[in-house]
C-alpha cells in the first residue's frame, strides 16, 4: 500500500461573526495516500468545502480561522508555517479546483499566460521551457492543438474547454495533492462524465492524490478509492468506496444512499432525510445527527459518539455501533 | 504585462471583424476629434498664435472680433484692455490648461488607484483606515482647500496642479475601492491565490487590469472638473500669475469688461465649455460602450 501523503488531525476551523463562533469544522481527522482520490461527502454547509481551504489556509477573510488541529503535509505542519512558505506550497505542492471553474480564469489575459503565471512563480524557468510546460499541462488534460489554444482569451472557449484549462493551471506545477471541490457540479451528465474520466487519466499520468468534495454518491461510486461521509463540521464516517455503499455503519450514510435516485428499482417516493442540519452557532450537545435520527436512544441525545474502529479502514461515530 | 508568453496563433478566425468602425459613431469621433484638435493647437502654439500671448498693443486695445463693428481681421477674436492677442492668448492658453489637466488626472489617478486597490483587496483595518481618510478629504469643499493652499504657497502653475490634486484623488480611491472589493471575491482572484501568487502580484496583474475600464471612464470624466477647477482658481487670482494665459485667468480678465468687450471672456470661455462638454461626451460613449448591459440594448 502506497505511503501516507496527507494527515489531517482533529481540524478546527471557526468563523468568528458578530453572533458568535460557527464551528464550521469541529475536530475532522483523515488523511490521503499517494495516487488515491479520498472522497468527502456531505450536504451543503456540512465544511466540506471550509475543509479543502483549511488544507490550503486560504479560508475567507475576516472572520474564517483554523483554530486547533493539525494539517501535516509531507511531516510539515502546514499551519506551523509562516506566510511566504506557506505561499510555496499552493499550486506546488497542493493544488485545487474551484466549485465553479468557469469563472476562474482572468478574463483579460490569454489562457496561456495564465498558465505560465504559476509554471514561472514555481519552477523559475526561462521562457522556452516556461512554453514547454504550459504545452505540456493543456496536453495532459488532453486539450485538442494546445499551441493555438494558448493564445486564446477564456471567453472564447467553451465551457467543458474552461474547465480543462482550469485543471490545467491546477496540475501544471506537478503537485502532489489536488482538491477538487465539486468541479463537476456546474455541468451537465455527459460532460460530467467525461470529466471524470479525465481525471482519473490525470491522476494514473502524475500519480497526484485528489480529494475529491461533492454531494454526488454517484460521483462517489466513480471516482473515489475511501470515502469521508460529513455532517454540520464532523466525519461521521470513513470506509472504503465500496465498504460504504455496501455496508454503510452510520445511520446518516445510509440514509444519504438510500436517497440517491435509482433507475433499477421501482420505488414511489424518493427518500429523504427528515428535518434539517443543526445550526453551526448552536450545536446541540450530544450526537449532532441525534434530532433526525431513526435510531436515536437516550445516549445520543447526551454525549458525544466516540469514533470506533468497525473495520479494516472503516470507522464510525455512531452510539449503535459497538 | 510582465513577460508575456510568446504567442502563435495560426490564423485567428475568431475576434475581429465584427463589430462596426468606432469612426463611424459620432458620440465618439466628434468629442475625439475636438480634444484632439485642441492638443494640437496646444502644442503647435507658437506657429499657430498669429501674435506672442503677451505682446502688448496699445493702439489697439479693446478691439472688438473681426465680424463685430470695428472688427478687423488682424485680431481675428478682438484685443483685451491692453491690446493682447485673444485668439494668441486663448491658443496658448490651451498649453497651460490642458496640462494642468493632464498632470493632475495623472497624479490623481495614480493615487487614487494606488489607495482603492490596497483598500479593497486587503479589507480589514487597511481599508476601514484608508477609507475614513479619503471621506475626510471628500468631506472638504476642494475649492475651498485648493484656494487656501494657493494663496498660502502662492500663485504658480505647480501651485495649481498640487492644489487641485490635494484633494482631488479621493474619488478615484472610492470608485477604485468598490471595483477591487468586488474583484476580491472573484473565482479567478481565488484561484490565483490558489497557485500561490503574492498579494502584491495578485493586485497588480489581476485586480487592476480588470478596473482599467472604470478608471478610463473616470479619467475623461474628470478631465472637464479639473479644468474648471483651474478657470476658478485663476478666476479667484490663486491661479495661474499674468502674463502667463490660461483659460481661467483669462476669463477673469475680461469680467470687468464683459459690457463694453464682451470677447474677452466669451473665447476663453467657450473653449473650457468646450473641453468639457467633449471629455463628458467621451465619458458618456466609454461608459456605454463597457457596460455590458448597455451594450446589448
């Protein structure tokens, strides 16, 4: 098994507003192997997102701030370090793919040039070379006569071509880690499909790791080796992609699969989960998936699940797991 | 643009060739023409003044424009009280009041882009400190500020220039300020931080060539303001000294006079209304012209 790249330990990340601290992440442990694509999933405002920008500490300012934990990178703790090292890592050692990719590039400058901003900021190459490497990263995402594409501005490319151009200024410093979050949630079936065959194409070229952050189980079931399940700022749930689907532990991972349209069985209604995601401001103190649990006994209601060990890699935070 | 790759676009089929000559629009042709024909004028002065802006003929002062009574066209726009040149006077007057201008919307534009842009893209303690300065400054009247520092210093042409400036960045440091706020959220901004690009490089390369419409706009709009200004303090005598022209001093000149010489202060005159109107009108066809919603219309 290929070595560890990528620990996160018990991350905290706040935003501190004006009606108190919102524990958008609260304790998320996990960490990525070399070459693998280590999912997280969850619904919308459960920190997936606050989770990808953490790892890269470029969380929103004012207010976002990674209050505890540890990212280590490597054995380097990315949040021991200062300003300028910190700007060396992104786009060279850990890189990342916006929610929408579309509006990523500077409209006012040629693709190419966009591209050699973070090949020269990196790798401190002369010109030829400079042309030599942005070529080559429009090539890996597999874009059609790069030398002509260079020179043209975003707004004369097509949406799907874009986002290739956007993967390509993520991958053309050859990092180590890439975070996706949810770049296949702006494009229609086809095109996400396609996407996703290209990154997995991407990824057995460069050997990159990806945590890849979407609501999508389908995308899911496609894409990732493991799989974090998120709920309002904790990991409820980590296996395996096909431990999960299989024998889904946590009450809320299987509630999530259970909603996942089918086309090959005929049910009536769609499943949902009932009620709604606690507020981040005000977390109740026991389980946080307690009040919309079909499950939940006296205990959830008082004291955190402890994360317990179920499996090879599988584990759970969950009172009826024992 | 800092070393840029060097492109090779085989045979570009797709800008270009769309969209109609600008030549052809008159909001924009008129306006640049008139401006343009003024710069001339302006720098081709002394071949182009019949007379030097400070000859002096007392045998015929007062003389009226050449299609007045008593009217002759070796003062094609008349005589001031001591026998000045007018049309001399007003073509070298354009020397000094289009510079002035020119100098102060580029001290003003630079500051005021300068503090707008750090302001905006790094929020926080930076920007609430450097906005509650620029409201201070709005918050003078500028003619007030500009005619105090004159008069203190002393009239000059640099005196001018500084003292329309002083206070005259502000509004540039606003409009500059609320164009980089919005530019700060931007996906692509995110994602240059993403690769790891410094905040100084961020505002240079990504913030700001994405203002240069607005501040283009403001630019052409300000361009009538200052020279008004000018005219004003010259007007009020904190302007430009005699026997220098401009066009403000000028006008000045003239006031006494306006019901017995009516042309001394009328040629001046039009030419800053002149200026004016055509830079407004550039503004105006600028605006348009980048306003992608009223583009489409």
């Amino acid at each position: 098994m290929s070595k560890v790249i990528l620990k996160v330990e018990d991350l905290r990340t706040s935003f501190f507003t004006r009606k108190g601290e919102v524990k958008a992440v609260d304790g998320v442990s996990f960490y990525v192997r070399e070459g693998e694509t280590f999912g997280i999933v969850g619904e919308s405002g459960c920190g997936k997102t606050v989770t990808g920008l953490s790892i890269l500490r470029l969380l929103p300012e004012p207010g976002g701030q990674i209050v505890g934990g540890k990212i280590i990178m490597d054995g380097t703790n990315l949040l021991e370090l200062d300003k300028k090292e910190m700007r060396a890592y992104r786009g060279k050692v850990i890189s990342m793919i916006l929610q929408d990719p579309m509006s990523s590039l500077n409209p006012v400058y040629p693709i190419g040039d966009q591209i050699a901003e973070a090949v020269r900021l990196h790798q401190g190459l002369r010109d030829e070379m400079v042309q030599q490497e942005v070529i080559s990263a429009l090539r890996l995402l597999q874009i059609p006569t790069p030398e002509v594409i260079l020179g043209d501005y975003p707004f004369q490319l097509s949406g799907g071509m874009r986002q290739r151009v956007v993967g390509a200024i993520a991958m053309s410093c050859h990092p180590r880690l890439l975070i996706a979050d949810e770049p296949t949630t702006a494009l229609d079936a086809t095109i996400q499909a396609q996407y996703i065959a290209l990154f997995k194409d991407v990824q057995k070229k460069t050997n990159v790791s990806i945590i890849f952050i979407t609501h999508d189980f389908g995308v899911v079931a496609n894409m990732c080796h493991r799989v974090a399940v998120m709920y309002a700022g904790k990991i409820v749930e980590t296996a395996s992609t096909s431990t999960i689907f299989k024998s889904p532990r946590h009450p809320y991972t299987s509630a999530l699969i259970k909603s996942v349209p089918r086309l090959d069985r005929k049910d009536k209604r769609l499943y949902s989960i009932k009620g709604q995601p606690p507020s981040l401001l005000d977390l109740p103190p026991g389980c946080r998936f307690f009040p919309r649990c079909p499950m939940a006994k006296n205990v959830c209601r008082e004291q955190e699940p402890p994360e317990v060990e179920v499996g090879d890699g599988h584990s759970v935070s969950c009172w009826g797991v024992k | 643009m800092t070393g840029a790759v060097k492109i090779t676009n085989g045979g570009d089929i797709r800008g270009g060739a769309r969209r109609t000559s600008i030549f052809l629009q008159w909001t924009f042709f008129i306006p640049a023409v008139v401006l343009l024909l003024l710069v001339i004028m302006a720098i081709f002065a002394p071949v182009l003044a019949p007379y030097p802006y400070d000859q002096i003929a007392m045998s015929d002062r007062l003389m009226p424009p050449f299609f007045a009574e008593g009217g002759s066209t070796d003062h094609v726009l008349g005589t001031d009280l001591i026998g000045r040149d007018v049309l001399s006077r007003v073509i070298y007057g354009a020397r000094i009041s289009l510079s002035v201008a020119l100098l102060v919307i580029l001290i003003t534009a630079s500051i005021g882009t300068v503090l707008g842009i750090i302001a905006g893209y790094l929020g926080g303690r930076t920007d609430a400190f450097l906005m509650r300065f620029t409201d201070i400054s709005l918050a003078f009247p500028a003619i007030l500020i500009a005619l105090l520092f004159a008069a203190s210093i002393g009239p000059g042409y640099w005196t001018v220039v500084i003292a329309i400036s002083l206070l005259g960045w502000a509004p540039f440091a606003r409009l500059i300020r609320g164009e980089a706020l919005k530019l700060r959220e931007a996906d692509f901004v995110a994602q240059a931080r993403i690769i790891g690009t410094s905040p100084l490089r961020i505002m240079v390369r990504h913030i700001f060539p994405n203002i240069i419409n607005p501040l283009i706009i403001m630019v052409t709009l300000s361009v009538g303001m200052i020279i008004l200004t000018e005219a004003i303090l010259s007007f009020l005598g904190a302007g430009i000294p005699p026997p220098a022209a401009s066009w403000g001093n000028m006008v000045n000149d003239g006031r006494s006079l306006i019901d017995v010489a009516w042309w001394i202060s009328t040629f001046p005159g039009l030419a800053i209304g002149l200026v004016v109107l055509a830079g407004n009108f550039l503004g105006d066809w600028l605006r348009d012209k980048m306003d992608p919603r009223l583009r489409q219309i």
